[in-house]
C-alpha cells in the first residue's frame, strides 16, 4: 500500500499582509486615530480628542501638541493590548510633517515598532 501525502498549499494571503495598520482622520476641530486589524476587520486600539476625559486635560485639539498627545495614548493603549507594532500607509494628501510627523514620533516614543 502507497500512502501519497496530501498536495502542499502555498501560505494563506494573510500571512503576507501587514495585520495592523494605522489610520489617521485630523479635522479642523479634532485629531483622531486608529489602529485597524486586517485579517479580521476590528479596530485593535484607538484615540482622539473627542474623548471626554482628554477635553478636561487639553487646551486645544487640533494643534500639534494635541496630535503628540494622541500618538502617545494610542501607543501606550496598543502597548496595553499586545500590539507591539504597526504599519503606517498614509493618504495621498497627509505628508509626514506637522500633526501628521507629531503623531507618529509620539507613538514611536511610546515603545511601538513601525512598520
């Protein structure tokens, strides 16, 4: 008797994506972000200005100040959760400067690997 072994498969496509990924959305009143975990289409961990603990403790919430602030509780919170890294794809629109460099520097001092 000839045992023939079962055909190999390639690796699932999720192996090959990048499963937490970083979406940003600034307003003209608000910054907010959010860590978005693809295989499984949830939100892993998120922050913004709109939270009513942070208003008390903000003077403004969109400037750059309050954008670091974000970077840095969203760290701290995927930190929290397990996530030890994250990709970052921006929009054709939000270059790496001002709010957008703030937010991302804050959460890379937090302890989070970029991607």
């Amino acid at each position: 008797m000839v045992v023939i072994p079962p055909p190999v498969r390639p690796a699932r496509i999720i192996n090959y994506l990048r499963p937490y990924v970083l979406k940003l959305h600034f307003s003209n009143k608000y910054v907010s972000a959010q860590v978005f975990h693809t295989p499984t289409a949830t939100i892993a961990a998120s922050a913004s200005t709109q939270e009513k603990l942070l208003r008390l403790s903000m003077g403004s919430m969109q400037d750059i100040a309050a954008a670091a602030k974000i970077g840095k509780l969203l760290g701290e919170r995927m930190l929290f959760k397990g996530v030890p890294a994250v990709s970052v794809i921006l929009k054709r629109e939000q270059k790496y400067h001002g709010k957008v460099k703030a937010l991302i520097d804050s959460m890379r001092d937090a302890g989070v690997k970029l991607l």
